[in-house]
C-alpha cells in the first residue's frame, strides 16, 4: 500500500512538472511572437493621393495667331531715262543714302542744249516780228480813220499782226519744250531713300533707243510686311466684332504686329495692321492682310521673309487655365476641379484659343474654384484628394 501511494505521488509530480513545461513554453511562445510583432515594421494606412491644384482667375488675354510674311520696301522707284544719249557722270555710290531732287546722272546734253538755243532764237525772231507786225497796225489805223487808207490795208495789218502773235506763241512753246527735254539730261531721284542698285554704266547709251533704266531707290525708314490669314481667322474676328485692317474708335487696342529676325531674336519694333483685302484667294483659301512698320536703322531688308506675330483679339475678364491641366478624350475636353471636401470632379468644358501657355475656357469651370494642374492622370471622378497649392502658371498672353 505504501508503494502505491508513493507511485501516486510520483505519478503527480510528473503531471505537474508536465503542465509547468507546457505553460513555461506557451509564455515563451507568446513573448516571442509579441517581440517579433513588436519589431516588424507596421504597415501604413492607405491615404489619399496629393495633387497639386490652382484657384481659377480671370484676367484680360491677347490672342495672338502666328503666320508667314514677307517684308517690302513702303517705296520702291525705277529711275529711268526719258531722253535718249550717252550717260556722262553719276553723282552716287550705290548703297548710299540719297535725298529727293538730288541729281543722279547726267545724260551728254550738246544736242538738247543746241536744241534749246536754236527754239530761244526762234522765240526771238517770232517776237521781233510781232512786234513789227503790232507797229504796222498801229500806223494803219490812223490812216484808215482819215481815209488814207483802204479797207484791204487794215485787214492786211490786222491779219499780219494776229500771225505773228500766233508765231511767237508757237516759238515760246517750243523753247518750253526744248529746255524741258535739256533738263531731262539731269536724272534725279524722286524720292529720299537708297539706291540699292545701279543698272548702266558709263558712256551707255541710255533712252528711248538704249537702255532706259538706270538705278532703282528705295526707301525703306518705314517697312510693309505682307502675310495672308485664313478664312477662318477673319470668320472668328467677324464674330468677336473685330474688323481686321480697320481702326476702330472704340476699340482699346490696336492689332500690333512683331516680326521675327533672322537670328531669331523679336524685332523690338511693333507695327500696325493697315489693310486687309476684301476677297479671298480660291486657290489658297487666304487673304492678304498688310502692316506697316517703323525701321528706323534699316534692321528690316525688302525682299526677306520673316514670322510674322499678330495680335487679332483682347479677351477681357476671360478666364484661362494652364494647358496642362486640361485633358483631352475622345474629342471632349476635361477639367478635375477640387471641392470644398476635397472630393475630385472631371468636369467636360469648352475650350476657346490658346494663349501662350493656357487656354481660354468659355464654360464648364468659374472663378475662384480650385483645378488640379498636376496628377490628375491618377484620378477618378469623386475621388478624395490631398490637395497641395502649385506655383501660379505665367500667362505670356495677358495684356
């Protein structure tokens, strides 16, 4: 019996040792997975995207159009001969700057000189004879008067003195003649500018017979720039109440021109659109449109081609977003505007011009509402976003 109860109490303390290793190893179990879960790092919590967005403004925007041209001289004159000779002397180098009335060539003048003479003595002996003629009549009268003198005799004096008056007006109109031919000898330019090219040398024969012209002059202070713009421009202006080539009183602003040098610097002079022809080119679909512009150091040659800048319409108070922040699907275009909660919309608008960077919206957004400019391509509609303030975009077409 005594061996039984001491098996008994064997038996119970294996049992217990048992149970206290089974709960030591549950404690080290349970510490082990509370260190490893203490230790991993915890996942994040997943937030909203950040985008960044812009309030909408409003602001007066020019709306430019960019097209081809071709610069000309605002006066290009071919000097040429009017009389026919050897050509003697030039007074001018080419290149040069000339003034208007100052002579250019001189044409050999001993024929046209002779000529001249030979009318002024003709003028002379016409004169001489008028003169002798007006005698005759006035010693005719008397006589006739007292009845010294017979009808035929006066007749005759009167007649005499009327050809000789007749003769002497024919002789003054040819030495006029004469001496107006003479003066053709000495070629002047007709206007101030440059000679920009010499077309005969000397001892050629020039004129009516010969070679008639001579040089070309042109002036150039002020240049004309020549471009064409489409139909659909002028359609646009016509529904905007804008005439092109037109001034308008009350209009604020003028439609000024900036041409494009040949290093492809902007040429710091503006012009003014003067005309705009009436019709449209079939052929090209075109119409040709014209500005005036000042050159004052002859920066601009006739005769280059350059890219002319047009400023075809003043948009006050429009409203503009950056052309980043549009999208364009399927033929429509879409605007992501933040609400008040934060909660995305893609909104469909309507798009007008470009200007510079940024679009003109005719409708769809207003003022004062915030659009996102960047990470929009991450977005759905309703979403909820973290909105960030972006830099405000420039607007190179705001006045």
């Amino acid at each position: 019996m005594k061996a039984s109860l001491h098996q008994s109490k064997a038996s119970v303390f294996k049992s217990r040792k048992t149970r206290l290793i089974a709960v030591s190893l549950i404690i080290l179990a349970a510490a082990g997975i509370g260190l490893w879960l203490f230790l991993i790092p915890k996942a994040e919590v997943s937030r909203p995207p950040i985008v960044a967005v812009e309030p909408v403004g409003t602001s007066d925007v020019n709306i430019y159009g960019e097209y081809a041209g071709r610069i000309r001289a605002q006066q290009f004159v071919e000097v040429r001969a009017r009389v026919e000779g050897y050509l003697e002397k030039m007074f001018f180098e080419e290149g040069t700057h000339i003034d208007k009335g100052q002579t250019l060539f001189i044409i050999d003048q001993k024929v046209y000189k002779a000529r001249a003479e030979k009318a002024r003595a003709q003028l002379l002996k016409a004169r001489a004879n008028s003169q002798k003629a007006e005698r005759d009549l006035a010693r005719i009268r008397p006589l006739y008067e007292q009845n010294a003198a017979s009808q035929l005799d006066l007749d005759n004096a009167e007649a005499a003195y009327e050809s000789a008056k007749a003769e002497e007006s024919v002789a003054a109109a040819d030495l006029t003649q004469a001496e107006l031919t003479l003066s053709y000898t000495r070629v002047t330019s007709p206007i101030s500018g440059y000679v920009s090219e010499r077309s005969a040398d000397i001892g050629t024969l020039v004129g009516p017979g010969g070679k008639s012209l001579l040089a070309t002059v042109v002036k150039s202070d002020s240049v004309l720039v020549d471009f064409s713009m489409t139909a659909l421009d002028y359609l646009n202006s016509k529904n905007r109440n804008v005439n092109i080539g037109q001034r308008d009183t009350n209009r604020e602003w003028e439609p000024f021109v900036t041409v494009t040098l040949a290093d492809g610097s902007v040429y710091p002079h503006r012009g003014l659109v003067d005309f705009a022809s009436p019709q449209v080119d079939p052929a090209t679909g075109t119409f040709s449109v014209r500005a005036e512009m000042p050159n004052p150091d002859h920066v601009l040659l006739p005769g280059e081609f350059t890219r002319v800048r047009v400023l075809k319409d003043v948009r006050t108070d429009a409203i503009s977003v950056p052309a980043k922040a549009v999208e364009i699907e399927r033929g429509g275009a879409y605007i992501y505007v933040v609400r008040p909660d934060s909660v995305v919309e893609r909104r469909f608008v309507e798009t007008g011009p470009e200007a510079g960077n940024n679009i003109i919206i005719e409708r769809g957004v207003a003022a004062g509402e915030n659009i996102v400019t960047e990470g929009f391509h991450k977005l759905r509609h309703g979403m909820k976003v973290l909105p960030q303030a972006s830099a405000p975009s420039d607007s190179t077409a705001t006045r």
